[in-house]
C-alpha cells in the first residue's frame, strides 16, 4: 500500500497501547479477614496489658511497709520477685484507688504484719516469664513479620519479588488454557511445524520406538506481534499438558546468581510436571551473545544465567517430555551456543501474514462483533499489507471503538476505514485549522500524487486522497490500494514509485512556481528506494550489477547497517546516480503534470470541496477531465 502524505517534514507515529491485566490483590484473598482479626486481638491485648502496667504506680518497698503499718494496704498479690496490689488511699486526679508495684527485701515478718494489718493477700509461686517472653518478645517481633511477609507478597505481585532476594521462583502451572489452533490464523506454515511436537507430547513412544527423540526445543522468531506467545499458548492447549510461562527479564534481578537460581527452579519444578511445556518470551534478554561488552555487573548476571540455562537444556532427558519454546524478534543477537542441534532443535519463523492471512485473522478478532452488511474484511486486508495480528486486532477494536462514538447500532465499513487511517496515519486533527491559501496547497500537493499514480503503468490505485489533518504533522495524504501481495519490484515499477513520490512537490512547482516543505517526506522516502537500487539492486547502468557497501540486514527490527567496502570515488559515482535516478522521476512526473493541468486543477477543487475523495471519484474526475491516462514514458 502506498502512502504519500504532505507532512511537513516529519512522520507520523503510530501508537498501539495493550490493556495489561489486573493483579490479584492480597486483601480478595479467603483467609485475609482471619489474619486481620488475629491481629487485632494480639495488638488489643498487647496495649492492654501495657496500659494497666502504666498505671501502676511504683513505689519503694519502705514506703510500702509503712502502708502496711498504717493500714492503708487493701490487697497485695505476692510473688518472687514483686508485690503488687492496691490501696485504700485514692489517687487525687482520678478518685481511684492507687495502684502499687514495689521491689521487696524479703523477710520473714511480712506475712505477719500483712496479716495482723488484714491485708488481703495471695502469694504466686515465681515471674510469670512466660508472659513476659510473650508480650515483650514474640509478639512485637511477630508483628513485626507479619508486616514484613504481606508487604513482600504485595510487592512480589507488583515487582516480581520484594528486593528480589530469594533465590526460587515461583511458577505455577496455567491450568485450564483454552487457546487451541483454531484461535490462530495467518501461520499455517508454523502450525504445521507445530503439529509435530504436539504428537510427540501426547505420545512420545512414537518416535522413540524408531531410535529418535523428540525436539528440545523450539523457538519461534518473527517480528513482534505476529502471534509467537498466541502460538506457544496454542501448542499447550492442543496438547493438553501443563503451560510454563515466564519472560526471559524476570531472570534478571539485582544480586548475582538470583537468575541461575531461578532457572534450575523452573526445570525442576518442570520434571515434576512432564509432560509439560516451558516458554521463555524475549528469550533475547538473556540469550545474547557472550563476550560483547565488559563482565561485570548486570553482563555478568546475565552470562550466568545464560550458562545455567544451557546447562539444563543439556542436562534433561529428552524422553522426559519436557519441551522448552521461547520466542525472540531478535534472532541476530543470540548466542550461538542457544542456536546449536541439542538444544533448539527446531528453529520456526513466524512471519507477517499476506493477504489471505491477514483476512483470516481479522475474521477471529471480528466474530464476535455485531458487522455491518456492508463490511467486507478482504477490503480492510487489503488496505493492510505488513500489518500483523497485534495490529489488526487494534484496528478492529478501533472500528468498534468508532462505532460506539458514532451510535452505530453495528460496525460499519467506514468504522474500520477510520480506524486504519487513525492507525496509520494518526488520529484527525479537526481543530488544526489550515488558512484556506494552505488548504489549496495541500490539495494540490495531493492532486499530484493521484494523478500521476493513475497514469503511470505500474501504479497501484488510488484508494482514497485526503487533505484532513492527521496525527504528528500530516496536513494531507494519498493512499494506494495494492491488487495483490508482491514480493518483487522490477525497474519500471520503482521507477513509478519515485515518480508518484515527487509528483506532490512537481504540483506545487507548476501551481505555484515554488516549494514548500510538505514535501521532506517524499523526497527523504524517493531517495531511500534510489539509493537501495544503486547500491543494493545493481539497477544502475554506470555501476553495473555490483552491490556497494557491507549490508547487516535486520530484518525483524526493520533497520539496517551498513559498513562501507568502497573508495571515494565510487560513492560519488553512486551520489551522481542516485541523483540522476531522483531527476529523471522528476522532469518525469512534470511531464505528465503539466500534460493534464486541468485534470489536476479539478482534482484539486474536488478535494477543496469534499476533503475525502475515494479511488473512484479520482478516476470519474480523471475521465471526465482529461480523457483516456496516458503516460509519456510508458513502454519505453
């Protein structure tokens, strides 16, 4: 699909946000209300006992005796070590009777005199110590761990651990995973490769019997949001065996040895439960290549985790049933030692969907939605090329999201041509007001680019031409709509492709006789495909069929590196060709521009009128103005 937007030097983002699911919380746990009450009767108890304590009034033990000779002693309790009790005096604040705790120098004549005095007295056989060790020892250090214990609970399920510092992880078996094959769409190839380790879990014999054991492991890798984690899920529920899952950044912790620790934990806890699955997501977290930086610190941590992890996958039976996945976009970047025969056997790339996929795809994410009559899912695949399952799904919750804003009593075709054009090129920006001198600009910037799209040989059409603003900077945009998937580009065609680019800056030359800075984008995008097809392609005359410069395709992170293999004056033979290449597109584009000024003036007022034109009314404007489209250069 081609997108050529008047974005004023900047490109647009795209931003797709992933609801994350709510943690289960301490206090909805059964047995919460029983720990509060405990804990309440302790604390009652305990300051309790301390305020009583505080109101006894210490005294020394010769006072006491000259109470006693006084008669003012109401009652004593006698033990050991202390004599507590009451006396018939009051205290003058509070109108009770006084409280006493004394010290005694014991001698034999203090029954005596509390008897001949009429004490009320009772003598206890020691210190009541267990009381003492209770209250003054174990409860306020229990306390103390109770406190500790639920705030390393609540910071585990929010954190992964409070400080992290123990050593086992604690993985639990998913039990009850409904996700089966039939909840994955657009990778048939993977489901096929999947299929026999699925036979291998629910019956190993199989291959054992023939002298083979089953894979140890698989690993999926393709760009994010494909379906990796959706596919492992799959494979679990198919085989009806118990689902491990853990990210490959929750090894790593901040004391070293915590994630080799916690890797011998998860295949211990593995074995227990073979035949089972274990799946590492981000395995490139920890499975980077060694030796590439400094050893020490969090590098370190993670070689240790990573040796561990290579040493249990050595270590397992392989008639023990245990399968360990793990899923990378990243595949450039891991050591070496992961990819070898032994330990991931079967290497499995889950790759973007094409059309018929991506069709697949959407009707899962869409089959329990209330559709339209007039939604046709192969029309929004077919606006989608390179889109994956992530974002398909975010383009049909969009369209619902839409259509509730609309009340919509079903979604609609034009909810979900809303949805992909927020998705790719950002939501409408309605209170960017454009002076009407801008807005006739944009317009024919736009009208540049469809009309030379529609003349050309090789163009894809013309599905929709806006001139609402969208998203970062977007003041405008042409989208084409492919007629089917394509994995080549010959000369001709990217010819084309240079020529529609710079058919929105040719517009404003003609219209205006001089520039603005809607085009960056264009140009920046027309000098890529230049250069890539001097350097990379050999589609040079000059150069030759040669490939210039040491190229590091990433091909799953969409970028690449290049290190230079040629002198200086080669690259300015290259910059001369990628020059002449941007040139001929563009006294190309003027050609045909200024061939059928007027189809491209209406164009233009049809846009100012509407906004939003369609492919069709492009091509009814294109008849009823300029005739049968004709192209210069085409056939040449």
């Amino acid at each position: 699909m081609g997108k050529n937007e008047f974005s004023g030097g900047k490109k647009p983002e795209i931003e797709i946000n992933k609801p994350d699911s709510e943690p289960h919380r301490f206090w909805q746990r059964p047995d919460f209300t029983l720990w509060l009450y405990l804990i309440f009767m302790l604390v009652s108890f305990y300051v309790w006992q301390g305020y009583h304590q505080a109101q006894r009034e210490e005294i020394p033990y010769s006072e006491f005796l000259q109470h006693v000779d006084k008669g003012e002693v109401a009652e004593a309790v006698v033990t050991e070590r202390i004599i507590t009790g009451t006396l018939t005096l009051k205290d003058p604040k509070t109108q009770q009777p006084r409280r006493f705790i004394t010290i005694p120098l014991w001698d034999t004549d203090l029954a005596k005199d509390l008897k001949d005095h009429g004490v009320k007295y009772s003598v206890r056989p020691g210190n009541d110590w267990l009381s003492n060790f209770l209250f003054n020892w174990v409860l306020p250090f229990g306390l103390l761990f109770l406190f500790w214990g639920w705030m390393a609970k609540r910071m585990g399920r929010m954190g992964g651990g409070f400080l992290n510092i123990g050593n086992k992880i604690h993985i639990h078996p998913e039990g009850g995973i409904k996700v089966t094959f039939e909840d994955v769409a657009g990778q048939d190839e993977a489901k096929q490769e999947l299929r026999e380790t699925i036979e291998f879990l629910k019956d190993p014999s199989r291959i054992q019997r023939l002298g083979g054991h089953m894979p140890k492991g698989v690993l999926l890798m393709g760009p994010p949001g494909t379906g990796k984690t959706l596919l492992a899920r799959a494979v679990a529920g198919e085989a009806g065996v118990p689902f491990f899952n853990i990210s490959g950044s929750e090894f790593i912790e901040l004391f070293v040895g915590v994630g080799a620790a916690r890797v011998r934990e998860l295949f211990e806890q593995a074995r227990k439960q073979a035949p089972c699955i274990i799946f590492i997501d981000e395995l490139d977290a920890i499975g980077g290549a060694r030796g590439m930086g400094p050893a020490m610190g969090g590098h370190d941590e993670r070689e240790q985790t990573l040796n561990q992890l290579l040493t249990e996958m050595d270590g397992f039976d392989p008639t023990s049933g245990v399968v360990v996945m793990a899923a990378t976009n990243r595949p450039e970047i891991l050591d070496k030692a992961l990819l070898r025969a032994g330990r991931f056997d079967r290497q499995i790339v889950v790759d973007k969907p094409d059309l018929e996929g991506r069709v697949a795809i959407l009707r899962i994410h869409t089959r329990k939605m209330k559709l339209a009559d007039d939604v046709d899912l192969r029309i929004v695949a077919q606006r989608t090329p390179g889109f994956v399952g992530a974002d398909l799904a975010n383009i049909a919750n969009e369209a619902a999201i839409r259509a509730v804003r609309e009340n919509h009593q079903a979604i609609t075709m034009a909810d979900f041509e809303a949805a992909i054009d927020r998705v790719i090129a950002g939501p409408e920006k309605k209170n960017r007001a454009l002076s009407s001198e801008e807005k006739r600009r944009v317009a024919f910037h736009e009208s540049g680019h469809a009309l030379v799209a529609v003349t050309v040989p090789t163009g894809e059409p013309v599905h929709k031409v806006s001139i609402i603003p969208r998203g970062v900077a977007a003041l405008g945009y042409t989208l084409q709509l492919p007629v089917e998937e394509k994995f080549l580009s010959t000369v001709s065609e990217l010819k084309d492709q240079l020529a529609i680019l710079l058919g929105g800056r040719v517009a404003e030359e003609l219209v205006y006789g001089d520039i603005s800075s809607g085009a960056a984008n264009d140009l920046e995008r027309a000098t890529e495909i230049a250069r890539s097809m001097v350097t990379q392609l050999g589609m040079s005359d000059k150069l030759g069929p040669v490939t210039f410069g040491k190229h590091q395709q990433l091909v799953y992170l969409g970028v690449q590196q290049e290190e230079r293999n040629y002198s200086e004056e080669t690259a300015r033979q290259i910059d001369a060709e990628v020059r002449a290449l941007v040139e001929e597109a563009h006294r190309r584009a003027h050609q045909i521009i200024d061939s059928r000024r007027p189809v491209l003036d209406a164009l233009a007022a049809r846009l100012m009128e509407k906004e939003v034109i369609s492919g069709e009314e492009v091509l009814e404007v294109v008849r009823e103005t300029g005739g049968k489209s004709s192209d210069p250069h085409a056939g040449a």
